[in-house]
C-alpha cells in the first residue's frame, strides 16, 4: 500500500503551530485554532484530511506564515485540489 500524503491544511496547520510557539514549548491544536479564528475540531477535521481549509483561514494562517504571493497561490491550487471531488476538477486544477 503506497504512504498516503500529508493534506495540504495539514502542512498550513504546521506551519502556523511552528510560527506561535517556541522552541521549547510546542503550540496546541486549541492554541492554533484560536490564531486562526477556527474550533480545534476543525483543526482535528485539516490533520486528519476529513476537511480542506478554505480561503479566508489560509489568509488568516498567512499572517503567520508570511508567504510570497506565489506561494500562497501554490498553497490555494493545491488546496482546491484537495477540495475537489470529482476526478475531472482533479486534473483542471
């Protein structure tokens, strides 16, 4: 069975948590949810790709993140992607 990849809310999640905390305390799934204007259950929904992060939380996550436009766009396509249910929106984006 091939390794199943890390959803891309997931990564945007990370990020943000490395962003908020220190190095030697790691921020919380609550703590990161607070930043982000989200429930922790939500946060739960990104890590276990139950859910895909929309817009106006990746534009909240980019305060912490300080990604270029560019990047930010890549972050967006892969994230529709995601989003995306159907194989043929799958391969437009």
């Amino acid at each position: 069975m091939a390794p199943r990849s890390v959803p891309m809310s997931y990564q945007v999640i990370e990020l943000v948590r490395a962003a908020i905390g220190s190095p030697y305390v790691r921020a919380s799934d609550a703590g990161v949810a607070r930043v982000l204007g989200i429930t922790p259950g939500a946060v739960s929904a990104y890590k276990a790709g139950r859910d895909v992060m929309g817009l106006p939380t990746l534009v909240r996550a980019n305060h912490f993140m300080q990604l270029s436009p560019q990047q930010l766009a890549e972050v967006q396509v892969r994230l529709s992607m995601e989003a995306a249910r159907d194989p043929e929106a799958k391969r437009i984006w």
